[in-house]
C-alpha cells in the first residue's frame, strides 16, 4: 500500500486508515462482535493498512482493549493514534483537559493497549475551563517522557454557533492550532471530510498543507452513506448517533441519493469499483497530507476500503463529483 508522511518527525502511515470507533461505540450495538472485529483488524492489516484509530472514551475503554490484543501480536505493524480529553457518563460527555488527568489517561491507555509507546496521542476536546495550552504542555511532556511519539487535534465542528457570528469553517479550531503551536508541534489534525462534508477543504487544510501536517479524514464515508448500502426509511437502533443526526432522516436520505448516484456513475466507468471506493480515492485525491480513516467493523468493508489505494481518478471523474449537488439536511 502507498505510503504517506504526515507532520513533525515525518511520521509513515498507510494511504488509508481503519477507524475502530464503530467496534465499540455509536453505531449499531446489535452488530457488535469481538471476535469479529479482531479479524476485521487483522484484515486490514494484512492488506497495507497501518493506521489504527481509537480513543479511550469509545467503548468506554473497551475499543483500547480490543486494539491491546492485536498490537500484543503485530506491534510493528501498527501505527496507533488514540484520544483523550472525553469522559464518557450515564447520559453526558464532559471534556477534561487537566495536566494530571491526561497523564493518568495515557497511562491507562497505554495498559489496555498493551504497547509502551502511543504513536500520535491526539486531543479529542478542549476542556473549556482549562488554557488549552496547559492541557498541550502536558501532552507534550508525555512526547518527552518517551510515552508518546506525537501529537494531534481533533477539529471541533465545522460551524460555529455563536449568536450573529459568520466564521470561516472550522474558525475555532485554526484558532485552537495557533495556539498550541506556539506549545508544541502539531503532526496531525482529524477532522471530517467527505464528499458530502467538504468543508475542511477550503482553511483546514490549507492551514495543514502549509505547515506539513497530516489532515485524518474522519467520516470520509458519510457515516455509511456514501457506501450505497443505506436506504432511506430503513431506520437505525435506538443508540445509533445516526438516529438523531438530521442528514439520516428518512427525508433527507431521500433527498441526497443524488450524491450516491454520482459515485455510483463514476465507479461504474472503473471495473468492479464501488461507490465507497470511489468516495476514499477522491480524499487520496486531495493531496499527500490527507489520510482517510474509514469505520469499519466488519472484515468485507474492511478489504473493500483498503483496495481503494488502487482506484485512480481522472480530470473526468474528478470534475463530475465536483458538481455534484451538496448535502442537504444541517450537519453541525
């Protein structure tokens, strides 16, 4: 599989990732599966993929304890980026950016992830009631202590929603990023960037480009939209996010199967592409800084995704998902 070069230290990882979040968290509890999830690491391993992406509150904790029993097998294939900064309640997420929680947070990750080295420890929020500077300071002293080689940021929303406000996508976080640049390097930065959620596109990466820092791609399938495999009306479980976020309504979903076909018509002129693959080469497409980290819980989705380093988009193909219409139905 192609390799690509993210941030400080020039960090390899493969062209495409696995996100492990849907294994443990968010998405359908029915279909969960330890067994199953360890082969579909195992597969994606087997095909070139090196990036794997958790966090300690997926689960909780449990995600980490899945990834433990692989990495105590194939560490030296595994470039693994976890998160901290979340805690996970009966009905809440509260963040905590405090220099001591963190620490003890990466020493907890390090145990359930049986490894002694975290490869890109990455803040998944900023604690409001913490100078993201002091939270960062800490991450950084854990780069100094040999328990983390690297650190990232996750993005928060697109949008800001500060009453009469009109800022540029994803406005809070460059602010975020300056400021803990002046702390310590940023290698990377996870964000969510689609198809249908372009936004990172026009100051996100602009932003990451310049400064030689990865961009994770995170949701590049829509959250399974852009798969093909959804259909509208079809309903999700109770605990699925899917059942509360306004683009997976059975309206919406309707509404925006324009975008599916598209992908469709361009996989069909590539062989025996699909349309989730064409969704992953168009973010290869974006630039060597961009590594698409695909959900996946299954070991099929698994392979299908990781193929997608061999599908090559032309001028055509590239210019007709450009026109494609945009999403419709409020994400942020």
């Amino acid at each position: 599989m192609e390799r690509r070069t993210i941030g400080a230290g020039a960090l390899e990882v493969g062209a495409i990732g696995l996100g492990c979040m849907p294994m443990s968290w968010a998405y359908t509890a029915s279909e969960r599966d330890g067994e199953s999830s360890m082969r579909t690491v195992h597969a994606a391993l087997d095909r070139g993929v090196t990036l794997l992406d958790t966090a300690d509150m997926y689960g909780p904790f449990t995600n980490e304890l899945l990834l433990g029993r692989v990495l105590r097998r194939r560490r030296a294939d595994v470039f693994v980026s976890t998160k901290c900064g979340l805690l996970v309640g009966e009905q809440h997420i509260v963040a905590n950016g405090r220099p001591g929680y963190v620490k003890r947070a990466c020493d907890a990750s390090l145990r359930r992830l049986q490894t002694d080295v975290i490869d890109l420890y990455q803040l998944h929020r900023a604690d409001p009631e913490v100078p993201i500077e002091e939270t960062w300071g800490a991450m950084a002293e854990l780069v100094a202590a040999g328990k983390v080689r690297s650190l990232g940021l996750c993005a928060v929303g697109a949008r800001e929603r500060r009453r009469g406000a009109s800022a540029p996508a994803y406005a809070g976080t460059l602010r975020q990023l300056e400021r803990i640049q002046q702390v310590f390097p940023v290698s990377c930065v996870e964000a969510e960037l689609s198809v249908w959620s372009p936004e990172a596109l026009t100051s996100l990466l602009p932003w990451c480009e310049a400064r030689g820092i990865g961009l994770l791609a995170a949701m590049p399938l829509g959250s399974g939209f852009l798969t093909g495999t959804l259909t509208p009306g079809g309903g999700f479980e109770r605990d699925d996010v899917r059942a509360r976020h306004p683009r997976f309504t059975a309206e919406m979903m309707a509404a925006n199967q324009p975008i599916v076909a598209g992908l469709r018509r361009v996989a069909a002129r590539h062989g025996d592409a699909t349309p989730a693959q064409v969704a992953l080469a168009w973010l290869l497409a974006q630039g060597r800084h961009v590594v698409p980290v695909p959900g996946a819980k299954k070991e099929r989705w698994a392979v299908e995704n990781a193929a997608a380093v061999r599908l090559e988009l032309n001028s055509r193909d590239l210019a007709e998902i450009a026109a494609l219409p945009a999403a419709q139905g409020s994400w942020d």
